[in-house]
C-alpha cells in the first residue's frame, strides 16, 4: 500500500506515521528526518536545509525531490511506503505523481490531518528536547521536566529547536496555507483524499486512519476499532 499522510504542522503526522507504517509493514519515508540526517552529517544539503527550515521556509523544490526519488528507489519500498512530509506543494506532488508513473504505480490513499491553527500553536511551541538524545522529549503542559531545563531521563540540557519556536511555528503555518494545503485539493480531484480529524489520543486518531483506509472497522456507536 502507498499512502501520502498530509497535514499542517503539529498535527502529529510524525508520530502517526510511524505507528501506521509500523500497522501496515511498510516503510516510514519522512523529509524532515532525511533532510536532519544530512544536517547532523553536516553535508552541503543539510546546510543548505537547515537554512531554510531555521527560518520557516521550505527546502529547494529540486533537492526534496531528489533526495525522496531516490529513497523511493530503494528496494525496501516495493512492499509499500507511507509518505511524511512530502509532497508540500504542487510542483513537488506533480513530481511524486510522475515518478509513481514512471514505477507503474501510484498513491492508493491520500489522509489529510486536520487540526485547529491554535492547538498547532500549542503543541509545538511547547516542546523542548534533550540535547544527548533528542528522542527524549518534554512539552510544558503536559510532560514538563522536574527541573526546568534539565532531562529527567539523563540530565541532559533541554532546548527548542529553532523552527519550534512561536513566531517560527505561525510562519510554517502561513507556508502551509499558501504552499501545501492546495497539494490536497490536486489529489481531491484524483478521489484519493479522507480527511481525519488529528485531535484526541494517539490511537484515536491511529483508529480514524486505519478506517479511511479499509484496514479498520467503525462499531455500532461510531467508535473505530482494528
């Protein structure tokens, strides 16, 4: 199954793909940790992309391209693939779409998140991360360390990530507006788009996923179960 997970920042596109790739046994292929393995590397792509996600801007339209086309390339997506954080506008899903072509194959399912602007701001602007193990993770509402600014886990120092920060979350969300909310409208005509809504717990919106995509089952009292 190839599947396209779509949705404005802070919706958890993140941690729903993994879990549903994880469902389906297929590949989790994500443009953001593509595009971070090459900033850790410090690579002349990863400075080149850290320059524009510091700032709330989207990487080169060429370089995201390449860099999913030959991921998609790889043997290990011929069982199928669940696509995070590509395409984010229309020249890159026209891409998608012909490099699918070129394979014989194309999207089965495009699942749009959708999540209140201010639950976004929220979310986000609230995370911090470990500098030793950035898998250790805080929020200031709901998980705050014990100590500000020090990891309960290792004691590592906390920080927020540049694009994390408010005024640089409000910006990613007007790129996503202009830029790739109108990536969903070119697969609505295709009749490949379900929308979801994003808000509620992780494996409620997991349920609604794997409903959209005929891989769950809604009960008598509307409740979905897999």
């Amino acid at each position: 199954m190839r599947i396209l997970l779509i949705g404005p920042p802070g919706a958890g596109k993140g941690t729903q793909a993994v879990r549903l790739a994880a469902h389906l046994s297929i590949q989790h292929i994500s443009a953001g940790d593509l595009f971070r393995e090459h900033i850790d590397q410090g690579t002349e792509l990863g400075r080149n992309a850290h320059t524009h996600m510091r700032a709330g801007l989207l990487v080169a339209d060429e370089v995201t391209i390449g860099v999913v086309k030959e991921r998609l390339a790889r043997p290990d997506t011929e069982r199928g693939f669940l696509l995070d954080g590509f395409p984010r506008n229309l020249a890159q899903a026209e891409a998608l779409d012909g490099i699918l072509a070129d394979a014989e194959s194309g999207l089965d399912a495009v699942l749009d998140l959708e999540i209140p602007e201010a639950e976004v701001v929220r979310r986000i602007a609230g995370r911090w991360l470990c500098r030793r193990d950035r898998e250790h993770i805080f929020h200031v509402d709901h998980s705050p360390p014990e100590v500000a600014g020090t990891c309960d886990v290792c004691g590592g120092e906390l920080y927020q990530r540049d694009d994390d920060r408010e005024a640089t979350v409000r910006k990613r969300l007007e790129v996503y507006r202009s830029e790739t909310a109108p990536v969903v409208d070119h697969y609505q005509t295709q009749g490949l788009v379900t929308t979801i809504s994003a808000l509620g717990q992780v494996q409620e919106v997991l349920d609604r996923a794997l409903v959209a995509i005929g891989q769950g089952q809604v009960d008598a009292s509307g409740a979905s179960s897999c």
